[in-house]
C-alpha cells in the first residue's frame, strides 16, 4: 500500500478509543490516579440502535461506553458486552485491552474522499455508523498504524456538539 500522506493531509486527530475489559477499574484508574476527569457514567450502546456495520451488515453487537475531553483530544472507552463487534475482536485478541483505534475527524463534505481513498489503498472498511453528527468508518490499519483509523466526517450538527462537548469536558 502507498503513503497515505495525501490523503489524510488536513485530518485532525479527535480521539483515543480505549477499549478494556471492565471500564469502571479504566474509568477509575484514569481518574483517581491520572487526574482525567469529566467522564459521564458509562452509556449501554447497542449497534443495532446505532445501525452500526460490522463487515457490512448490521448483527446484534453492544458495549458500555464513556467519553471525555481532555487537552485538546477526546478519550472514548469502550468496554465490549455481547454480540459481535470491532471492539468485541479487539478484546478477544488483546484480553488486557488497550488502544483499538484513532479517530480523525473533518466537515463531512471531504468524508467519501477521504474514505475512498483509503478504499482504494486497499484498506479493509470494517464497521461503519451514518449518525445526525458525523459519519464515521472505521478500517483495518492494523499492519500500518498499530491500531484501527477512525475518519469521522463532522456534519455542522456536529461542529455545534462538539464545541458544546469540550466547553463541558465530557459528552
């Protein structure tokens, strides 16, 4: 696969996806001991509710998950329940957990270049999530990058949550 300098130049990294095996140790760990704060409680999240893909279909898949805003980045922990997931395959090969992916984000304008590009490089889509916010695709850069790479294309919706979120610290 060729650089995909070209193709990402202008991405923002937005988010360090977490996922652990028990978020609240994660959650208290980050906390009590690194001084993060802002996490709301852990949400249920089901992929069916999110018409979330996994390998381009929807299949029964949920998770706890938190997210908070801190330096500048947001911290997404996830921690993976029942069903079937990119995060459930994280956990089952890395049982410690640990970081599955990176997200970067731009307006949702660029989001089918960018995602095309990555497609045509050869990059495997792996789960996918049209929501009122942002489009986002997740693909396997495993073998490149060490972990999943996340574009989220923003939607202006989605500029106005974010602003709120890192005023707030947390979403």
């Amino acid at each position: 696969m060729s650089s995909n300098n070209s193709i990402i130049a202008g991405l923002e990294l937005a988010q360090i996806g977490w996922v652990v095996p028990d978020i609240q140790a994660t959650l208290s760990f980050l906390q009590d001991t690194m001084g993060i704060t802002g996490f709301p409680p852990p949400e249920h999240v089901s992929a069916q509710d999110l018409n979330m893909s996994y390998y381009g279909e929807v299949v029964a898949g949920d998770w706890l998950t938190t997210q908070t805003y801190n330096g500048g980045t947001f911290i997404e922990l996830i921690q993976p329940l029942s069903g079937q997931s990119m995060f459930h395959d994280y956990l089952a090969k890395y049982p410690v957990g640990g970081t599955q992916h990176l997200a970067f984000r731009l307006p949702v304008s660029d989001f089918d270049r960018i995602t095309a590009g990555l497609h045509a490089q050869g990059y495997i889509l792996m789960s996918e999530v049209d929501h009122p916010i942002a489009r986002m695709a997740f693909f396997d850069t495993y073998q490149t990058l060490g972990v999943a790479t996340e574009i989220m294309g923003i939607t202006p919706e989605g500029w106005t949550a974010i602003k709120q979120m890192e005023q707030q610290g947390n979403i």
